[in-house]
C-alpha cells in the first residue's frame, strides 16, 4: 500500500526479476531451455521444407536414373514406377505425405537398396558418428590444450611453434593428408590397420549402439574392441587434424583476451594460485567462445567426411549419401539431408545450454 504520511505517494518495492521468477515456480534456467526447445521445434520443420524443396529442385529425372534403358522407354512401366514412389502427385501433396511420414517415423524407401531409408540410416550414421566422436575428442583434448600453453608462453619459442603447426593443420587438404596417412602407415610402414571398422576375421561385435568400440566393451569382445580402435585411430587424427589448428589458433585468442581482464590481474594480486587462477577464471570465461567452434567443428565432421570415408573404405553415411546422390535416390538424400540438419540442431541446443550453464548472464536475458 502507498503512504501518504510525509506528503508523498510512496511505491511499493520492485522485486527483482530473479525473485519473480522463483514466486513463480520457474527457474531461470528452465525456462532458457523451454524457449531453446520451442525453437528447435520450429528451425526442425524448417529444416524438413528446405531439404524437400532443395531436394527436389536437383536437375535430372529419378526414372531415368532407376530403371534401364528398356523400362525407360515403355511409357506404362515408368506411369507405373512413377506412381509406386509418389511421383505422379503435385508437390505440396508430395510434402505433406513426406511430412506425415515423418512424423510417423517414416523416411520412405530407398530406391537403390529397396530397404527402408530409416534402416540403411540406422546401419550408416552410427559409423560416421563413431568417427566423427573420436575426431572431435582428439580435437578438443589437443587443440585446448596447445591454445592454452600458446597463449600462457605468448611469444616465446613453443608459442610460435604451436602456431606454425595450426597453420599447417588448417592448410592442408585433408583428402590429400588421408591419402597419405593411409600409403605411408598402412602400406608401407604397416603399422596400422587397413579399411574397414574392423578386422573381418572377427565379425565385429553384437549391434546395441551400432558403435563398433562401445559395442564391444558391451559385450565384453577385447578383441574386437582393440580392432575396432586400431582402424578408428588414423582416419580419425586425419579428420581431426584441422580441427585441432582451429582450436588451437581460437582458443589461444580467447585466453589471450582473458588475461587481460581486470578481474584476472585482481585474482593476481590477491596471491591466488596460477592453477585457480587458470581454471577458475580464465578457462571460464573463455569457453563460451570456444564451445560455439567446437559445436561448428563437429557438425562440420560429421558431414565433410564423404572423402576420408572413402579412403579408408568407411562404412558410414558420406558414402551412403555420396551414392545415393549420384542415383537420385532421393528419399535417401532427403533422409541424409533431414539428419545432418536434425544432428547440426542438437548440437546448437547443447552449445546453448552449457551457455547457460557456464554463463548465468545468457539464461537470464
């Protein structure tokens, strides 16, 4: 109530937004994740339009690309396939069975393997998730690692040297770089396993996850899991090798920035401990950015993998995509196009939510 006793209208207090929040029942955080959620909701149809429509707009005929020259020239059998595959329908009403589909967990038929297209996905997005992982992990363990000792020896010799060595990473082409990983440590060196996931003799392991390592460790198979490793090793450190000179180059601008901060020359000054000082401080604030070209280097992985995949005889979907592609099989390039999208969209939701779990300013904007 207002107070009129000296005169003057009194307001009430304002209650900060964060006490609001909480007489609501609702947490910052949660509702940053509610909001996160609406849109991916939204960019995931979007990205079902796009592939659809851009999908369709590809030069060439499917019927020409799927049936022979004699089936091609019989005009009731191509009426026929035509029908069979929805082809003889306008677009929009192509759209919305696809949309339908879908959401009924449905990615129709390939026309080349005559499987389901979510089956042949569920054999090849494993594979190429497995290696893009073990590249990612390889990326963010190094290149963290030589941008944080870069920045903390600024200027001195292993600072430049780091430096060179980044350039190099993110300079050389990496189809060039797995074929010669593969001629030097393979075939001449020997030192390495050769195509594939792993050894034929043994089979590989029971599928649970489609992941050969983590399949194995499952089912206790030692031996296939060694195998397993020992192919994803090179192909791997080939992909990974750019990622690690971007991260290092980032990741040393971002602690290089940091530690010029006022707060870390304060931290200084109280005698605080060069370890708490770098990880309590420093490497806080400079994640965000970080997070953000890592997020970015792994979708990038995951879908630049077509070449190193073919050099060392991966089974995983750059090859399925590349070959589908080149067939117009186009329920299977829509269902490729539909996961990249669907993949590039969680790792925007996780790079936002560890925003707001590393820094509280994000969730309460």
């Amino acid at each position: 109530m207002s107070n009129t006793a000296s005169g003057k209208t009194l307001q009430p207090d304002r209650v900060p937004e964060p006490a609001r929040a909480r007489r609501r029942g609702s947490h910052p955080l949660a509702r940053f994740l509610v909001r996160r959620l609406l849109t991916a909701v939204l960019l995931a149809w979007g990205i079902t339009l796009v592939t659809f429509v851009l999908t369709n707009m590809v030069p060439g005929d499917p019927v020409a690309a799927n049936l022979g020259q004699r089936a091609l020239g019989d005009p009731a059998i191509v009426a026929q396939w035509r029908a069979e595959h929805g082809l003889d329908k306008p677009l929009w009403e192509q759209y919305a069975l696809h949309l339908r589909g879908l959401l009924q967990g449905d990615f129709g038929t390939s026309q080349q393997s005559h499987r389901p297209v979510s089956q042949d996905l569920a054999e090849f997005v494993p594979a190429t998730l497995e290696l893009a992982g073990a590249a990612i992990l390889v990326s963010l363990v190094l290149g963290v690692g030589f941008g944080v000792v870069a920045a903390l020896r600024r200027d001195r010799l292993s600072d430049h040297l780091l430096r060179v060595l980044s350039l190099i990473g993110i300079s050389v082409p990496t189809f060039w770089l797995a074929l010669v990983a593969f001629y030097v440590f393979f075939y001449r060196l020997q030192i390495t396993p050769g195509s594939g996931r792993v050894d034929p003799a043994l089979g590989g392991a029971p599928p649970v996850t489609g992941l050969q390592t983590i399949d194995a460790l499952l089912a206790g198979r030692w031996d296939i899991f060694a195998s397993a490793a020992g192919h994803l090793v090179t192909p791997a450190l080939v992909l990974a090798l750019y990622t690690i000179g971007l991260l290092t180059r980032f990741t040393r601008s971002a602690v290089l920035e940091v530690l010029g901060q006022d707060y870390v020359r304060a931290a200084r000054a109280k005698g605080l401990p060069g370890r708490v000082i770098l990880f309590r401080y420093v490497l806080r604030s400079a994640l965000v950015p970080i997070i953000t070209v890592a997020g970015l280097a792994f979708g990038s992985l995951l879908s630049g993998t077509v070449l190193v995949e073919a050099i060392f005889a991966w089974p995983g979907i750059g090859q399925y995509a590349y070959k589908s592609a080149t067939t117009l099989d186009l329920p299977a390039v829509m269902g490729v196009g539909l996961v990249v999208g669907v993949v590039y969209l969680v790792i925007n939701l996780i790079v936002d939510v560890l925003y707001g779990v590393i820094d509280p300013r994000v969730r309460l904007q």
